[in-house]
C-alpha cells in the first residue's frame, strides 16, 4: 500500500518522547496495531508513529478512509480539533493551534466572498468544465450567497483563547512570539525553558540576541526578559531590587519567568527578624556569661 506522509500535517504532531515511543513500540510489538491508520486517499491524517514503528518491523497494519475530507483544509482542520482536544498539549501549542484555525476558516469566508459560484459548485460537487469564469445566475448566485459561511466562531481574541483553553493575554502574546520570535526562541518556548510571557517580552529584541538567549538556557533567558523590562521602565524600580536580594541572598523561589514566588519584602522583613532573633540569643549569652563573671568575682571577694 502507498501511504504519504505529509511534512505540513506532521507540524501538528508533538513528537513522543524516546521513553513514550519506546513503550508504544513494545506494545505493537506484543500485541499488533490494534488501531486503524486514518487515511484520505494515500495521504496519512492519524497514526503517524504507529505507522513508522509498523512500517520498520514489517508488521501489518489496518486503514480507515476519511470520506468527509473534501479538501486540504477540512484535514488540517480535523487535526487540529484533535490536537486541541489532547490535555497533554502545552498552552503554547494550542495557542498556535488556535490561531491557524482562524487563520484557515477566514481564509475559506473569504475565498467563498471572492468566486461564490466556483464556492457553491465545489459544495455541491459540480465540477466547472467551461472555460474562463464560471456564468453566475441569479438563483446559483443567491444559493451561493446563502452558502456563504458566517463569520468564523474564532473571530474574536476571546474566543480563540476559549477554545486553547488559555486566557486572551496569552493568546496576544503568543500572537506577538509568532511575528517576532526568532526560531531558536521560539523552540525554547516548545521545550518549555522560557515561559509564553517571558517570550512575548524577549522577542522584542534583535534576532541575534534572542539566539543569544536561547543558546544561554533558562537562566540567560530569564535575564534577558528582566532586562527588556526594566529598559522599558527606564530604570531598575525599588521593588526589583528589593526582589534580587530575595532571591540572590535569602533564596527565595522564583516563577518560570525569574519572579519571586512569594512576596519578596515578606521575605527580608522575616530576615531581618530572624537576625534580630539570633543577635538577642547572642546577647542573652553574653549576659549571662557575665552575670557567671560577677558572681564568680564576688564569691572570691567574700572568701
């Protein structure tokens, strides 16, 4: 059997990790593939890692035609409502995911808008056999104005961020890493070493420098988030400073994005009474050591 993959449709699959394909590959191994390739023609929409694992020990394998498919499109459509359905799928790739729905969906609203008769003849599988523009009539005109599709469910940042399940914040700026990340960033943002927020904030740095980030691992990124920050605000603020102490000297937690976890002034205040506790216990010693003193010298006064 011919069986195509296609690069553009393995973008929406999140590749396994070598223990997930490790454990898939024992079980096809023991007990067969169980399910069913999901096809449309030779084109290979699901089971892209049962299919490699099968086709590289020979075993059969099962085929299940998607006759619902019409176009490129109505895949890339499935499998991304696959994808967004997965829980194991980060908040940036559904994000991602999210927005090439919209982008699809008004692509199609549009090309409908354009040639209504080539879109209506399409729908209804009436292949145009003439020659340059299809003839409009009024009643196939009306049809297809009828046909034409509303305005996309994703058309609106909240309801994007509605079906990733993020918040619209995040939507924006993962729209903003899309424009302006560069590559290596935006694979630190997949691996998971930098945080959406800190991307979005990074990105507004030269290509060069964002590599430069990037190539230094979560620690570098991290700074390098922290400095576009306070460039913004034109100059490092009480609060950050007080932060760095927190987190440099008494060891405070930090968030993905470099933050404290709890409220760094807590932090210092409870410092600074342990060390006022701990110079009162010295005290207390040094008191009663000279208390032991003075009686010691008056016991020798007396005797």
């Amino acid at each position: 059997m011919n069986i195509t993959v296609l690069e553009e449709l393995r973008i929406y699959i999140d590749p396994l990790t070598e223990d997930e394909y490790a454990a898939l590959e024992r079980s096809i191994l023991a007990e067969g593939c169980r399910d069913a390739l999901v096809l449309w023609g030779d084109v290979l929409v699901d089971g892209h890692n049962r299919y490699s694992i099968c086709s590289k020990h020979g075993l059969p394998f099962q085929t299940v035609q998607n006759t619902r498919f019409k176009t490129m499109e109505d895949v890339h459509l499935w499998m991304i409502d696959q994808h967004l359905g997965r829980r194991s799928v980060s908040d940036f790739q559904r994000g991602v995911l999210a927005l090439r729905k919209k982008e699809i969906l008004e692509a199609r609203r549009l090309a409908v808008l354009d040639k209504p008769a080539e879109a209506l003849a399409a729908a209804t599988d009436a292949p145009w056999e003439g020659e340059g523009e299809p003839a409009v009539t009024a009643g196939a005109a009306a049809a297809a104005e009828a046909a034409v599709p509303a305005a996309p469910p994703l058309k609106s940042r909240e309801a994007i961020a509605k079906a990733a399940r993020i918040s619209a914040a995040t939507v924006s700026q993962i729209e903003k890493i899309q424009k302006a990340a560069a590559p290596e960033l935006v694979a630190a943002v997949k691996a998971g070493e930098v945080s959406i927020s800190a991307a979005a904030v990074i990105a507004e740095l030269t290509a060069e420098e964002q590599a430069a980030a990037a190539a230094g691992g979560k620690k570098e990124l991290r700074q390098a988030a922290k400095r576009v920050r306070e460039a913004k605000s034109g100059k490092k603020s009480t609060g950050d400073a007080v932060a760095d102490v927190a987190v440099e000297v008494l060891g405070v937690p930090t968030t993905e994005d470099g933050e404290p976890e709890s409220d760094p002034r807590v932090a210092l205040l409870r410092a600074q009474v342990s060390a006022l506790q701990d110079e009162n216990t010295q005290l207390r010693a040094q008191v009663a050591d000279l208390q032991a003193q003075l009686a010691a010298a008056r016991h020798g006064a007396t005797g």
